[in-house]
C-alpha cells in the first residue's frame, strides 16, 4: 500500500533531550488527524525561516503521536540549522510543518512470515523503531532480531526501552554494539556486521532492514551477502 505524500500542519506536543547532542519531539497533525504512513518512512519537516530537511518517523502508524529524533549538526557560518533550531529553540505548542510520508525503506508486513534482522547505525534507530514496533503489535510476529551500532554507550538512548521490550517479548532480542569502547559490556564490541556474521550461520530466509550512515551500510552489505541474505529481502534507503 502506497500513502501519497501531501503538506499537513503539526503542533510540537512535547521536546526530551535523550542524549547530549540529540532530541525526541512528539508532534499532533492538525484536528487530531492520522497521517498514514508506512513504518519506517520519512517526513519533510520545515517551520517558518528555516529550509525543510528529511526526518525518519520513530513511532509506528498505529500509534496516536509522530515521534521525530533530531540530532543536533550545528551551525555553519554562525546561523544555525533546522535541526540545531529544533534542538536548541522548539517548544512545546510550536507549529510544525511535514510534508511527506516519503522514502522506500517500508516495512511491508506481507513479508511478515520471514524473520527480520534489523542493523542500525547511530540515528538509523529511529526508522527502525517504527517498523519493529509496527511488527511486534501485529499477533503472531516473526522473529526479531536488532543490532544498534554506535560509538560509545552515552549514544544508546533507547537502551532501556530496547531491554524492556526483550525482556516482555518473546522473539524479540536485542543486541547494542559499541565500536568505541574499550570495555563495552554488557554490549558487544566492534561493528555490527561483524556482530551479525558471529552470530548467524546463514541469513537465507531472512528479510534485512538497515539504516544508518552510508559507510556503515557499504560496509555491512558485503558480510550479509556472504552469509547469503537475499538482495531482494534487504531494505535500506
Ligand atoms: C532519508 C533521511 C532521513 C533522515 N532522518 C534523520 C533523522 O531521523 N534524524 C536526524 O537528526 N537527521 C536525519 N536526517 C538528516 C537531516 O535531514 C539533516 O540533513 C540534518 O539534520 C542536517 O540538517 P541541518 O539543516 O540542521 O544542517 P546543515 O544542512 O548542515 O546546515 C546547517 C546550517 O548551515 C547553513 N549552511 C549550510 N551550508 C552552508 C554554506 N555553504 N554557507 C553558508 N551556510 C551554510 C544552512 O543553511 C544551515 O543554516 C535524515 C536525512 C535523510 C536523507
């Protein structure tokens, strides 16, 4: 199912500042309405002054709020970006604009009956929250695997909800892997795609979501596909 893309009006409902550099923002539409979307899409996200720049919805379509994680790039030549705007100045009550829902990294519950192994790099957890939370509200989901990959463990802002979720549901596991840390237990070291290849003997049957940053996808790819996962099932934008 394809959601066609169109402009609404949002309203910031609440802004949590989860890590040093980076903040959750839950947004309403405009008359209580649902945006439909598919989990793991993306936004257009613009207010007045500044140029609109794509966000990853975090939350999954059958949940009431849009939930955005931004992470704060900065500024340049003294004026800053939307995403350091967002970071530093938006607040509850603020109108926001979205256009979308955009990008091909959907997750298609069709495919439901194949085991998922979701990779993400850094922020590339927000999409992928969407789709797992889409997947495991569904009865009867498949096996859920999820490797979140970043520097250091201060990066891990959705540790404990990852935890929880694993702990109450059953084929559901977690796995956090710091490439930073000289002493990352109880996580893993390294890169994730090295995790995966330890981990799994074949990845035949499975169906691949990643998102990150490009390096981190150039380098998985090449050890998913030597532990034969299938092209067609790898999904990543
Ligand atoms: C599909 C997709 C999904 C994404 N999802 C997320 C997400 O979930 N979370 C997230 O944090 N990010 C996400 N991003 C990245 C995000 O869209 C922005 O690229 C990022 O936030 C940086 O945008 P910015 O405008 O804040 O900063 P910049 O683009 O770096 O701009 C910073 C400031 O510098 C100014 N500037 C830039 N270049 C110059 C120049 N040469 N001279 C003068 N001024 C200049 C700009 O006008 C701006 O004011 C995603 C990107 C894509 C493609």
């Amino acid at each position: 199912m394809t959601f066609p893309p169109r402009p609404y009006t949002g309203r910031v409902i609440d802004v949590h500042d989860v890590a040093a550099d980076t903040r959750r923002i839950t947004v309403e539409i405009e008359g209580r309405q649902r945006l439909p979307f598919g989990a793991g899409q993306y936004m257009n996200l613009s207010v007045a002054g500044f140029e609109g720049r794509p966000f990853s919805i975090a939350s999954a379509p059958h949940e009431a709020l849009l939930e955005f994680h931004i992470k704060n790039s900065g500024h340049k030549n003294g004026k800053p970006g939307l995403s350091a705007h967002i970071a530093e100045t938006l607040k509850p009550g603020h109108a926001i604009t979205l256009e979308g829902p955009l990008g091909n990294i959907r997750w298609r519950p069709d495919g439901a009956s194949r085991p998922l192994l979701m990779l993400a790099g850094g922020l590339g957890i927000a999409p992928l929250k969407s789709i797992i939370t889409a997947c495991l509200h569904g009865a009867g989901h498949p096996p859920v695997h999820l490797y979140w990959g970043v520097r250091t463990r201060e990066q891990l802002y959705l540790d404990g909800f990852f935890r929880g979720l694993a702990k109450r549901t059953p084929r559901f596991s977690y796995i956090p892997v710091l490439s930073d840390e000289k002493d990352p237990a109880p996580c893993r070291g390294g890169l994730i795609g090295h995790a995966v290849a330890e981990d799994f003997e074949t990845l035949a049957g499975f169906s691949v979501y990643m998102a990150g940053p490009p390096v981190m996808i150039d380098a998985t790819l090449p050890l998913l596909l030597h532990k034969n996962a299938e092209e067609d099932y790898i999904f990543s934008d």
